[in-house]
C-alpha cells in the first residue's frame, strides 16, 4: 500500500510540477519514474533495490503475477479513450488527408526508416531493429496533448498533431505486437504475415477514404 500510495503522490506531485513550470507532464513523470527505479537500485539504494518495484521474483511486488499486465492494459485503454473523447470531426475538414498519409504512409517511413538505421547505425539485429522501429512508431497523445497545451500553434497544425498522436498510437502497439510474435513465437510468421496483410488492407481503405472526403 505504501508504494501504490507513492505512486499517486508522486504522479501528483510530477502534474504540480508541470503546471507550475509550464512543461509538458510526460517529462517530470520520466524524470520521476527514473529516480525511484533503475536510478535508486544503481546508486541510491544500498542493497540496490528499487524504491517503488511494481513486480519482482514473478509473484511478489506491487503487481505480482499478471496484475501488472491487466493494469498497463486498463491504463493505456483509459488514455486512448480519453484521448478520443477530445477528437472533433470538424476538426478535419482541412486536413484529414494530411492525417491519413501521416499515420500510413508515415508509419511505413518511420517502420522502415528507423529499422535500416537501427541497423547499420547502432548494429542491432535486424530482428531488434524491427521491434524497435515498431516501438518509436508511436507518438502518442501523452507526448502531444501536454505540448499543445503550452505551444501556441495554429488550429489546423495542432488538429494535425493531436489527431495524428491519438490514432497512431493503436497501429504502432500493433505493429509492435505483431514483429515481437513474429521474433519468439513459433509459429508466429504465419500469422504476423496474416495480420499485415488485412492491417494493410485497413490502411488502404482509410487512404482511399481520406483521399475521398478531401476530394469531395
């Protein structure tokens, strides 16, 4: 209880800062989170523990056995779904194209991109490379929102970016998904290669639909 405890002060505590220095939240958070994990177990921490461990040893923790699972999947879904109920359509009617090639054809730049770069760059293996592409394809609107918030843009940039890091982030955990099966699961190609292929189809329809309502 004392850690769960922890977590709130210190996400409230990470917010006041926020607010107080007009920063995005996501960077107090980082620095937070940063300190009370692997920062505490290396230097802070005298039998190099961390001070809030949220699972260790598989049952014990703050989230023993598959909590910590259900709990990050219950968060991100609340931050998605918050993050939708912010979306306008009437945003859109200037830029939706604009949104629809940034979350294809941008996807498929940054999936590529970064894997090559990854590769010959800091020489990982291709398998990781992929993973790790998959990774940075998201932005996220916990990034996004909280600079939009404090950067004066115009409507129309920021309708790009908040709807661009609120509907990237499904395809990017789902590309990532789908390279991680693909890498340690037997069997996993097969079905990654399945997945792919209707993803794609998905992305092409909501191209052609973009490309469509821009038209018309």
């Amino acid at each position: 209880m004392l850690e769960l405890a922890g977590i709130i002060i210190l996400g409230i505590l990470a917010q006041w800062v926020a607010w107080k220095f007009k920063i995005p939240a996501i960077l107090p958070l980082i620095l937070i989170g940063l300190l009370v994990g692997p920062i505490a177990a290396e230097f802070l921490s005298e039998d190099g523990t961390k001070w809030i461990e949220p699972i260790w040893n598989g049952e014990e923790g703050l989230f023993p056995g598959e909590s910590l699972f259900y709990f990050v999947s219950l968060a991100i879904s609340i931050i998605l779904f918050e993050g939708g109920l912010t979306l306008k359509t009437n945003e859109i009617k200037n830029v939706g194209p604009v949104i629809t090639k940034l979350i294809t054809i941008g996807s498929l730049v940054t999936f590529f991109g970064a894997a090559v770069a990854a590769h010959y760059i800091f020489y990982l293996s291709w398998e990781m490379a992929f993973l790790f592409s998959g990774l940075i394809i998201v932005t996220g609107p916990t990034v996004i929102t909280p600079i939009l918030r404090n950067i004066p843009l115009k409507k129309d940039v920021s309708a790009v970016l908040k709807w661009e890091g609120i509907l990237i982030d499904p395809i990017g955990a789902l590309v990532a998904v789908l390279v991680f099966e693909f890498i340690t699961v037997e069997g996993g190609g097969e079905f990654t290669k399945t997945a792919f292929i209707e993803f794609g189809k998905i992305v092409l329809f909501g191209f052609t639909f973009g490309f469509t309502l821009h038209t018309h």
